[in-house]
C-alpha cells in the first residue's frame, strides 16, 4: 500500500482530494495524514513516513516550498513522490 499524506490549509481541497484517492485508488493507497498546516504536517511526516506527499503551495504562515525543504530534512526522501 502506498502511504499518503495530504497537506492543505483548504478545506474545501482536502476533502475533494480525500474522496478522489478513496473512491479511485483505495485498494493500492491509504492516507495516513490529512493536514491544514505546516506544523501538524511536520508531525504527521516524522510520525508516517509516507511514499506520496501532496503538498499545497500557498498557505499561511509557511508556503509550499519552504515545507518542501523540511520535508527533505525529515524524510531525507529517496524515493518520496511530492506532488
């Protein structure tokens, strides 16, 4: 099973995004983690050690990019998909 993590402050987006992977792909995916923020996401990483992050861009506080190169300091991903 392919462990996913979902970070997004929309709401409104992780749940589309949740329903999606859950109704197309449930039987070869399992999300582990559905975060609105980069501080519980850091945690949910540490914690899960997923294989596919998809990961918002913009969002407060901390925007894609820079939780994109704590993710790397964390997972130090070899063969993480961050989407």
């Amino acid at each position: 099973m392919i462990k996913i993590i979902i970070i997004d402050d929309s709401s409104t987006s992780r749940i589309i995004l949740e329903k999606f992977l859950t109704q197309n792909f449930s039987e070869k995916c399992i999300i582990v983690a559905i975060c609105e923020d980069a501080a519980s996401a850091k945690k949910a990483i540490k914690v899960n050690k997923p294989d596919l992050v998809f990961l918002d861009i913009e969002m407060p506080n901390k925007n894609g990019f820079e939780m994109l190169k704590e993710i790397k300091r964390v997972l130090k991903p070899d063969g993480v998909l961050i989407i």
